[in-house]
C-alpha cells in the first residue's frame, strides 16, 4: 500500500490586492504616454488628473469650433460633425471653457498637486477660480515680503521722543 499524500496547508494571502496593482498600472501606463504625447508640445502639466466633457446636445461646434481654436495641446478636434476630445492630450487648461460661447457646453474637472479639485463649465466660473488663485498668490507673496505687525514693532521699538534743548 501507498502511503497517503500529505495535505498541504493552504497558503496565506499574500496581502496584494490585485485590483489595485492593476490600477496602479493601467494610471503609470497611461502618465506615460501622456508625457510622451505632450513632450514636443513643451507643455507644463500643473494638473495631476482630471476629465473634460462636451455636452453635445448643446455644443454649437459648427458655427464656431472657437475651443478648438484655443485648445494649446490640439486635444480637441472636429471629427464627423462634432468636436472630439483626445484625453492624453488634454492638460485641464480651461481654454476652451474660457472660449465657448455657450455655458454649461465644456466642463473640466481637475485635481491639483495639493489635492484640491476644480470644476467648471462657464466662463465665469473659470475667471472667478483664476482670480481667487492668484488673489492667494498675491496674498501670499506680500506676507513673504513685508513683517507682520509684530514683527515690525518689535524692529522698531518706541523711543522716547528727545526733549527739546532750552532755548539760550
């Protein structure tokens, strides 16, 4: 008689989370070739991710392609009647919303380096998002360049005003 085959024990997970490993990949594939495409162009990316939509029920693409125009990556085009969008090219700029003559038509949606996301699809909101960005910049470049009050008075400490010398 044989002896009987030992039973293994079954193995622990190994604590990989395959689904996540596959993510990960797919977004370093995709990095990838975004920085490929957009490398000629000379283009910053200041947007870690994002997505752009084009409502087409309300895109008025053929009396105006003017996001087309603005667009500095060429990530919109005019295919078949309509304006196509080419995602790896897109680098969430908002010029194209800048542009469009109708609201609500494009909408970005971007996540900065910080983690915060932006969403926009008017004009309007655009230069309202712009101008309090750069309001912070410019808030914080004059707090980098001048003291606090504190700071200051503590510089110049009050001396006592000299008294006047008796009139001989």
């Amino acid at each position: 008689m044989k002896p009987m085959p030992r039973k293994r024990k079954p193995e622990k997970p190994s604590g990989i989370d395959i689904f996540q490993v596959l993510t990960q990949t797919e977004k370093e594939t995709k990095q990838r070739k975004r920085e490929e495409l957009l490398a000629p162009l000379n283009v910053k990316q200041y947007f870690t991710e994002g997505t752009i939509t084009i409502n087409k029920a309300t895109c008025k693409g053929v009396e105006c392609k003017l996001c087309i125009k603005a667009c500095p990556t060429n990530a919109l085009f005019w295919k078949a009647g309509e304006v196509g969008i080419t995602e790896e090219l897109c680098i969430y700029c908002g010029a194209c919303v800048l542009n469009c003559i109708v609201d609500d038509c494009i909408t970005v949606s971007r996540k900065r380096e910080t983690g915060e996301t932006e969403r926009f699809s008017k004009p309007k909101d655009f230069t309202a998002l712009q101008h309090a960005i750069d309001a912070q910049k410019r808030f914080k470049r004059v707090s980098e360049a001048f003291p606090t009050v504190k700071e200051y008075l503590k510089r110049r400490k009050r001396k006592k005003p000299r008294r006047e010398s008796a009139k001989h």
